[in-house]
C-alpha cells in the first residue's frame, strides 16, 4: 500500500514538471493562430479561432521551401561528415598506444571544454580570412568542426569496451585493418554511432549563434532558425509571423527525436553495459 502510495505521489510530480516544462511550447502553439493584438491582450487564453491563414503567410514571407532546403542541407552534411570521420577517428585513436596519440584526444576534446562564447569572435575572424563568411561551404565546415569533439569523445569511450580479441582473430583470417574495421568494429559501434547522429542533427537543424555569425545576412544561406531570429530587432518584434515559424521549424526535429529516442537510449545504455 506504501508502495503504491509513492508511486502515486512521484506520477503527480513528473506530471506536475512535465506540464511545467512543456508549458512554454504550448503556449507557443496557441499564440501562433492569434492576430498581435489578442496576443498581447489574451497571451494565455486560447484562440478565437484555428485559421492556418497565418502560417500560410509566414510560409510564403519567409521563403520556407529555401529555407527548410538550407536547414537539410546544413544537417545532412554535418551529420555524414561527422558519421564517417569521427569513428574513423576515435579507433584509431583508441587503439593506439603512446604520448601522441593522448595528445592528439586531447586537443581533439579542447573545444568541450571551453565555453563557445570565449572563442567565438577568433572563429569567427578566421572564418572571414578565409573568404567563407556569408558561405554555406564555410557554415558546414564550422559546424562539422564544432559538433566533431564531442561526436570523437562519446566514440573513444565505446571503442575501448569492443574486445580487442576480435580484431586480432580477423587479423589472422588475413583481413586488413581496413576491412576489419568496416566488416568487424564498425557495425559494432552502431548503438554509439546512433546516438551521436541524432544528437548533431538536432543540435545542427537548432543552431542559431554559428548560423548568424557564419553567414551572417545572407538570406539565401540562413537556416530556418537564424531566419526567425532575424525578425526581432531594437525597432520591431515581428511576433505574428514569428511564432507560426517557430512551430514549423519544431515539427520536424521533435518527429525526429520522438521516432528516434529509444536509440539514444539503447546507445548510451550499451556504454554504460561495455563501461
């Protein structure tokens, strides 16, 4: 009876936190079908009516065909860069003994430690030395190189759990260390390599800070979220067609993470099991 009675008392709880954290995302849907003025004078009340009138309008304004176009764009090459360099990356790493190779993990995981904002202004210089300022080839390689240490340091980790005794028998099959990897330690990183492939996709179809400061202006290279931002100044809050555009932009990343969340589970629990 004690038993259930904690049960109970801790559902209301997480129901409790749950309708807390989700509160701003619901109001965020409601206030999307309203006109300015019942925004600001009926912020929590719901619509008078449901008329997607104003995400068509927001559809065409902001030019989303171009923009979802770019956001794909974005995170699909981030995401098989980083799917194919990193793991390559962190067994290498991982299976190579001595000072170097420590340091080169090292300096691969800098970038974790050190707070974005504290280097942002050099990246952002450097990238304009390049003449890749206002570039989609020059947010795609930032984007890569930002997402990669923490993509590396999760891989690194899960490597040195896989058995080392079964590259060492495909080695006296006479496979290379090249098919061993792809045929043997590849598919064995799969429950890691799924985590680290839905985490950079959210994180890169979300990105708005690298977004701005890379391409800046350029309206033709934006993503869809550094478009939205663009809308609010000193001068003006362009709030009617802010908010529909906020809902259109969380569609997709939240079907992505809602159809792919049991993997991020299942690979984190792999390392922990390995660990």
């Amino acid at each position: 009876m004690k038993k259930a009675r904690k049960i109970s008392v801790l559902s209301i709880i997480v129901f409790i936190c749950s309708v807390f954290w989700l509160m701003p995302l619901l109001l965020i849907f409601i206030n999307s079908f309203k006109p300015y003025n019942d925004m600001l004078q009926q912020f929590l009340a719901l619509p008078k009516s449901w008329s997607l009138d104003m995400y068509i309008e927001t559809w065409t304004k902001f030019d989303f065909p171009l923009l979802i176009g770019n956001t794909l764009l974005y995170t699909i090459c981030t995401v098989l860069i980083i799917a194919l360099l990193a793991p390559m990356a962190a067994y290498k790493l991982a299976r190579t003994k001595g000072k170097l190779s420590g340091v080169c993990f090292v300096l691969i995981i800098i970038p974790m430690m050190v707070p974005f904002q504290s280097y942002m202004i050099t990246l952002t210089r450097l990238v304009a030395n390049l003449g890749m300022t206002g570039s989609k080839i020059g947010y795609i390689l930032v984007s890569t190189g930002l997402c990669m240490p923490l993509a590396v340091y999760m891989i690194h980790g899960f490597v040195k759990n896989v058995p080392i005794e079964l590259e060492e028998c495909a080695c006296i099959d006479g496979a290379s260390k090249v098919r061993t990897y792809f045929n043997i330690v590849l598919p064995l990183l799969k429950p890691i390599l799924t985590t680290v492939v839905v985490l950079d996709t959210l994180a890169t179809w979300n990105d708005i800070i690298t977004n701005q400061l890379i391409v800046g202006g350029n309206a033709k290279a934006m993503n869809i979220q550094n478009a939205l931002y663009m809308q609010f100044s000193a001068q003006t809050a362009d709030w009617e067609h802010a908010l529909p555009g906020i809902v259109m932009s969380m569609i997709p990343s939240l079907i992505f993470f809602v159809i792919m969340q049991k993997h991020i589970v299942g690979g984190i629990t792999a390392g922990a099991v390995k660990g």
